[in-house]
C-alpha cells in the first residue's frame, strides 16, 4: 500500500510531537487535574493518596484566615502588597532608564550590561548580598546613612520596613529585563513619527505622552502581566531575606507560596497546601484577565 | 544546497540596528540633556552594580575587618574561599548544577525545535487542540504542580539516589514557550526550501535537521542560553525534590549554607560568590546574543 504524501506527512508530524505528547499529558495535565484532587483530601504524599475530604482544606483556609495574627490572610495581603508596590516601581524606572539609554550612544552596552546583571544571577545569591546590604550597624546602607548624618534603619528587621525592602530587592533584581524590552520597543519605533510631530510643533513631553507612551502599549501591557505574575510567585528572595526563612518579623513578609511551601513540605499539610495552591491559581487567572482586559487598547497610526 | 537564509541573525541584525541610537536625534541636542542622561544612568549603575562588588570585596577580606568599616580591604585574602571550599560540598553543587542544566537545555533545544517546526509547517488532524493544549499550560503556574509532581516521583523513586538528577530536571526537559519562540521563528523559513528537499529524496527527520534547524541557529542558540541560566538558578523544585546534600544544585546548596554560618558575613559573601561569579562571567562572554536574544523574544512573543 502505497500512501500519498499528505499521509506521510500526517504520520511523520504525530512521530515528531510523540514525547512531546506524552510530556504534556504525564507532566503538565495529568499532574494539574491532580492538584485539584489533592485539594479535596486529606493527602498522604508518600502514599500517593488520602481520604476524600470535600471542601475541608478550604474551609480550614478561610477558618484560620479569621483568625487573629493568621499566616494565610498575612500571606495573601502581603502577596498583592508585593504586587502593588514591584510593580509599577518597576515599569517606572526601567521605562525611564530605557528612555535614557535610547538619548546615547557611547557606553550604552556598559550600561545595558550593568542593568542586566542581577537578573541572571540567583535570587538566594542576590538575598544574602542584600541581607548583608541592609544589616544594622556593619552594613554599607546603615553606615552609608551613618556618614550623612541620618539615623540607622532596621530594613528587614523591622515589620514595618521588611516587606518594602524586599520588593526593593525583587525590583532591582527584575528591573534589566524590563529594561532591555523596553529599549527594543523604543528603537521600534519608527523616527518619522517624531519628526513629523515636531514639525507640527509638539515639544518632548507631548512627544513621550502622545506617541512614546501609545505606542509602547503593547509592551507595557505585556510587561505588566509578566511582572505581576512573577510578584504573585515570590518565593526564594522571602524565604532567604527573612528570619529562619519563615517570611517575619511577625509574618510581615510571607506569601502565598512561603505558605505553600511550609504547609506541604515543612508540616507535611499537603491537601492544605494544595487547596493553597489552587487558591493562587485563581488568582493569577483573575489578575491576568482582568489586566488584558483593561489594559490593552489597539493603537492604529 | 546553498543558501543566504539565515531568519535568526536578520532578526537580530535588524534589533541591532535598533540598538544603535538615532543618529540624528543626538546630534542635535547636546550638552544639557545629553550630560543629565548620563549622569542619571551612571547614578543609576552604580546601585546596580555596588552590591556586587560589596560582595566581592567583603568576601577577600579577613574577618575582623568586616567591623572596621572601610571600603576596600587592607589585607586582601582568598583564605575564605579556601574555608569555604573546605568545609561545603560546593564542588559537588556545582557538578549538579551543570548535569541538571545539561539535561534540561538539550533536551528543551531538541524538542521545542522540533515541536514548534511541526507546528508551523505541517498540516495535521488534531493540530489546534494540540496547540491550544500546549499554549494552555502557559497558565498553570508550577507552584501547583509541585504537590502532584513530588507525589509523582516517590511514587516512582526519583527522589532518592541519581535518579535525583532526573527528579530536578524532568518538569522542565520540555518548555510550551520555547516551543512557540520556535514556531514563530519556523514562519521565516521558506516551504520551497523544504519542498525541494522532499523532491531530492531526503526524509522529513533529516529536512528538519539538517535543513530548517540550522537556518533558526541564533534564536536556538537564544533558547538554550535562557534554558540553561533559569535551570541554573532554579529554587523551588530543586529545594523540594534534592533530599540530601549531595544532590543540591547550587542555589539549594547555598540556602542550606546560610544556616551553617549565621553571621559570618565573609564567608556568606564567599559562598555567595562561587554561586554567582560563574553565572556572571558567562552573561558577560555571551552578553550581547543574551541581551539580543532577550529583546527578540520579548517583541516576538
């Protein structure tokens, strides 16, 4: 039997996709329908399963999220609180920074390199640094404050300024990709478009308001649901930035997948910290759509 | 077969030519402005880059001049770094580092590469749920995974001995955005090119690899440098799945090592060092394709 080359091509095409579709399925669906099933039982990870429960985890969640002092609530409020604060600090100065860096010419690799740097290197790397940044009396920010005249800061030791302090680190740590998408997404921009405007008389701060900033709508938009998604995710800098890694002083710091992580892998709680996970699935879905919605305009010229 | 095609590198011609400044926009304005956006960067560089020389410097300095407050050391020293080597298994990480980035990077370059070209040029029953079911995934987030995944691999011993190293790399070993990256760069190569192969007798496995893979050399070459540095510093999972020292990855290794050190800052900025300062001098050798690289696939995708 002879088979015509659409055939072959069908044939040779699933031969292709074969692993693939196995990872897929094994690795990514099979394992998303489980962590719904984990949420609803009591589960036993080294047994491989656990009594049905129903809605139990979560009713746990939303009793211990009542309660006074709560790890849950802390985690969730500081979670949007990383988000709100990252965020647009980061947007902001990385889309000052590109703008800057597309004014000049010599030392622009430098400076893109510098910018950059951070984000390749590891974030446990990046939280010692910093910890050790921010220590009172020996570290370099408090003697650096020290010589001005101005008075010592606790930073992470203090539960009114830890949580502000490592965003501050995560922004820093981010801030070179932003950067760098940025900058691509200005040179894009075609230079016909601004001297046209100037010859109709525009001067700079119109020419950022009404075609810099439209124009790289796309871009913002994309860089703000990237950039919220991975606030929504903070995990290692808390972890390593904070006393014993358990997201203090007085849960200050925590986020959800601190909780996570301590629920499911330090007291074992697996069903609980599941239905914490789902949790911020929804969450991130929620966010997610509601920014497309909301952000994205088509710009024609 | 001769050919001028080569899709990756006109991209990232095209960026670089983005990157060079407009030459006449700096032209016309000097002085002020120019000076003030140098002097902006320059301040803004220096607090990127002053925590890592703070690290560097503190961590060839002898201890107790970690106390004396001057900026430079007075009697540079690599003996932290001959402790540290000592007293850690930080060889040993490194080696589990490199294997698990190895594993994943080879892995995710053969099969996104191959995936995304099935993608864009065959025709195929089943083709839109299967790309609706890979770009879904997108929106899980793996911290949902992980319950499932760790349950996975005790189920299937993979969290104990060498098969850790496969425990640490398997969720990664194929990616769904590396897999579109490539599918969109397959657009620019032409189905003439792969037709007049078909007619010459060569198979489909050998059209794609010895004809369309080479031609999207640069944004692969993209793809393997981004897969590698965020296998590289990975966290959560291995943190997770590595459950005795010998098996951590750098990053793990390094949390672990804080607990042993608590306030020796010298040997904290030490062992941050050896984590980091390879990493480093990678991003530095390959700044340029990376910073390209990064720009390509934030525009494309």
């Amino acid at each position: 039997m002879r088979l015509t080359l659409h055939q072959r091509q069908i044939i040779w095409a699933y031969i292709f996709m074969s692993v693939a579709l196995v990872f897929f399925v094994i690795i990514r669906w099979y394992p998303t329908i489980l962590a719904f099933n984990v949420s609803f039982r009591d589960w036993n990870v080294f047994e491989g399963s656990g009594p049905w429960v129903g809605l139990e985890n979560y009713q746990e969640i939303w009793q211990d999220a009542g309660k006074p002092r709560s790890s849950v609530t802390a985690a969730f409020s500081n979670t949007v609180r990383y988000v709100l604060f990252g965020v647009p600090s980061q947007l902001v100065l990385a889309l000052a920074i590109a703008l800057l860096l597309a004014q000049i010419r010599r030392l622009s690799a430098v400076f893109r390199v510098a910018y950059f740097a951070p984000y390749v290197t590891s974030a446990v790397a990046v939280a010692f640094v910093w910890n050790w940044l921010y220590q009172p009396e020996t570290g370099l920010i408090n003697q650096g404050l020290d010589l001005v005249g101005l008075p010592q800061q606790p930073f992470t030791k203090s539960p009114a300024q830890a949580l502000p302090s490592i965003t501050a680190v995560a922004v820093w740590q981010n801030l070179g990709f932003a950067v760098i998408i940025f900058l691509a997404g200005i040179q894009q921009i075609p230079s016909h478009y601004y001297e046209a405007a100037r010859i109709d008389g525009a001067n700079a701060w119109q020419l950022f308001w009404r075609i810099t900033l439209p124009l790289l709508n796309p871009i913002i938009v994309y860089l703000t649901v990237l950039g919220t998604i991975s606030y929504l995710r903070l995990f290692a800098l808390v972890q390593n930035m904070s006393p014993q890694g358990t997201g203090g002083p007085l849960k200050s710091t925590t986020t959800v997948v601190l909780e996570v992580y301590r629920e499911g892998f330090s007291s074992y709680k697996m069903g609980y910290a599941g239905a914490l996970t789902v949790l911020l699935f929804f969450l991130i879905l929620l966010i997610t759509i509601i920014q497309l919605r909301f952000f994205s305009r088509r710009v024609e010229y | 077969m001769t050919t001028s095609v080569e899709i990756g590198t006109q991209d990232s011609l095209q960026i670089a030519e983005h990157f060079k400044p407009a030459q006449g926009r700096s032209r016309r304005r000097f002085t002020w402005t120019l000076l003030l956006a140098y002097l902006l960067l320059a301040i803004g560089g220096v607090c990127m880059v002053t925590p890592f020389i703070w690290m560097i410097l503190t961590s060839v300095k002898p201890a107790p001049e970690l106390v004396d407050f001057a900026f430079f050391p007075e009697n540079p020293t690599l003996q932290n770094y001959l402790n540290v080597l000592n007293t850690s298994s930080f060889e040993r990480w490194y080696l589990n580092s490199i294997i698990v980035a190895i594993i994943s990077t080879t892995s995710v370059v053969f099969f996104d590469t191959l995936v995304g070209y099935t993608l864009n040029k065959f025709e195929f029953p089943g083709k839109n749920i299967i790309f609706v079911g890979m770009l879904g995934t997108l929106m899980i987030p793996t911290e949902m995974l992980i319950i499932p995944w760790f349950t996975m691999s005790v189920n299937w011993s993979w969290h104990i001995g060498y098969a850790q190293y496969w425990g640490i790399a398997f969720p990664g070993v194929i990616t769904a955005a590396g897999i579109f990256l490539m599918r969109q760069f397959f657009d620019g190569v032409p189905n003439e090119l792969l037709d007049a192969a078909r007619i010459d007798g060569m198979n489909e496995f050998g059209i794609w690899w010895r004809i369309a893979a080479p031609l999207v050399k640069p944004a692969i070459a993209a793809l393997a440098i981004f897969n590698f540095i965020g296998n590289w510093n990975a966290y959560l999972w291995p943190l997770i799945l590595a459950n005795s020292r010998e098996f951590y990855t750098l990053p793990v290794g390094l949390s672990f090592f804080r607990g042993e050190s608590t306030t020796h800052w010298e040997k904290i900025m030490t062992a941050a060092s050896l984590a980091s300062i390879p990493l480093l001098i990678v991003f530095l050798v390959f700044q340029r394709q990376i910073i390209r690289g990064i720009a390509l696939t934030g525009l494309k995708g």
